[in-house]
C-alpha cells in the first residue's frame, strides 16, 4: 500500500465510504511476511514509495517467483528483480507473461509505472561500451520507476572531445548518473560541468590495476568536483534509486 493509497483509504473512512472494519481488513497485514526462506518487508511501499527489489543472484528461480507473487499481491508500485539468471528469467517469464525482461541489464521488471510518473529526468552518462550492462541496469531501473531516461554512451575522457560535444545535454536534466569503469575520472569531469546532483556509479571493468573496481570506486570517492555522491562497484541499481528519492521529493 503506499502513502496515497492509505491516505484515500482515510478519507474514504471520514466520508462514511468505507467502514472502519473494512478499513481494518485492509491494513491486517503484519509488516513482514515470513514465506519460510525470506522475510519480506510488506509495509517498504508505505513508508517509502516502493516495494523491495528481489535481488536474484544465488536464489533459486521458485524462490524468486515466490517472492514476486506475493510483491504483486501485496503491492501497487513497481516491482522488479535484479541480476536476474537466464534460468530464472525463464521462469518469472513463465509465471509472469506480462513482465519484461531485460537482458542487457540482467533486469526482470515485473511490473512498471508509467514513463513521467515522477517528475524530472535522468541522464544515464557510459564512459565506454564495457560499461554498458551497468549502465543499463541504471537506465532500465530508472525508467521502469516512471523517470524519464536519457542515455550518452561512449564519452569516456580518454577521448575528451566526444564528452564536449554533448556537455549542453547535462545541462537540460535533472540527476546525471556517470558510470565508469578503469580509472573512474569521467565522474569528477561530469561533476566539474553539470550543475545538477552527480551519482558516480564505479565499474569493474579494467585492467589489472583496477583491482576489479576499486580504483575507480577510489577515484570517484576522492573526486575534486564538489558534491559528486557515488555508489558501490557495479551498483546501477542504487543510482537509479538515488537518483528516484532525489527526484520524488
């Protein structure tokens, strides 16, 4: 249930629409819901706009269709199932005829809210195309929240022109969201050029000294461009709901 929902719920209760033994059945439900294997939060929606996520890497796909069904039963907002395997996308397809599957970024987007549901928008900047799957979970998560998506790919700073020639598009959005793999610099160039809030989202593509990740998630923590908020390693998913609490206030 979220906020709206129960504030309808209320007045609909002091108009005399509904009946406080109605309104009672309809709030029954505990706060988690203990399905045996997981404990599910059923009141994150209501306090925060949204249902859990199903993080499905190392679960089994009938746990992650059974935790999905009850998300959809007990929820109105998006719900959605991240690094998703090809095997357990097959089975909330199954399940779910109607959802979505993402492959580019390992993504199962079981239900959506309309594209502008919340205002603003949210530019999706890729320093090269190695970057793209993490990329892509942050624009495909992005959008299935209702926020409208721009993507630029390609515009890491080893090529520096390629960024200048579209820098007038970070200035006509909301939230950038820059992923970068290697030495992770794009972020503390984006955040020295856009004035609106920087998510760095550091990636574990690179050579060796890279560390899978950590040079770039190093980097982007000691940005010199003032304000630039950064996530963990590969962590699309957070930026994009970084970027939907920053843009549903």
């Amino acid at each position: 249930m979220r906020p709206e929902e129960l504030r309808a719920l209320l007045e609909d209760i002091r108009a005399g629409a509904t009946s406080p033994d109605d309104a009672v059945a309809a709030l029954r439900r505990l706060p988690i819901e203990d399905l045996g294997f997981a404990q599910l939060d059923t009141h994150r929606e209501l306090r925060q706009g949204l249902p859990e996520a199903i993080y499905a890497a190392s679960k089994s796909p009938e746990q992650v269709v059974a935790i999905a069904r009850r998300l959809l039963q007990t929820t109105t907002s998006p719900v959605l199932a991240t690094r998703v395997p090809e095997e357990t996308a097959t089975a909330l397809g199954d399940a779910f005829p109607d959802s979505t599957h993402h492959l580019d970024a390992r993504l199962v987007v079981l239900r959506a809210a309309p594209v502008g549901t919340v205002t603003g928008t949210v530019t999706v900047v890729c320093a090269g195309t190695s970057d793209l799957p993490v990329a892509r979970e942050a624009a495909r998560t992005a959008a299935a929240l209702g926020i409208e998506v721009r993507e630029i790919t390609d515009v890491g700073v080893a090529g520096l022109h390629r960024l200048l020639s579209v820098q007038n598009r970070l200035h006509e959005t909301d939230v950038v969201i820059v992923v970068a793999g290697m030495e992770g610099a794009l972020a503390s160039l984006i955040g020295g050029i856009a004035a609106a809030p920087v998510i760095a989202v550091p990636t574990s593509v690179g050579y060796g000294a890279s560390f899978d990740g950590l040079a770039a998630l190093l980097a982007m923590l000691n940005s010199c461009a003032a304000g630039v908020t950064v996530t963990n390693i590969d962590n699309g998913f957070g930026a994009a709901l970084a970027a939907y609490r920053i843009l549903a206030r």
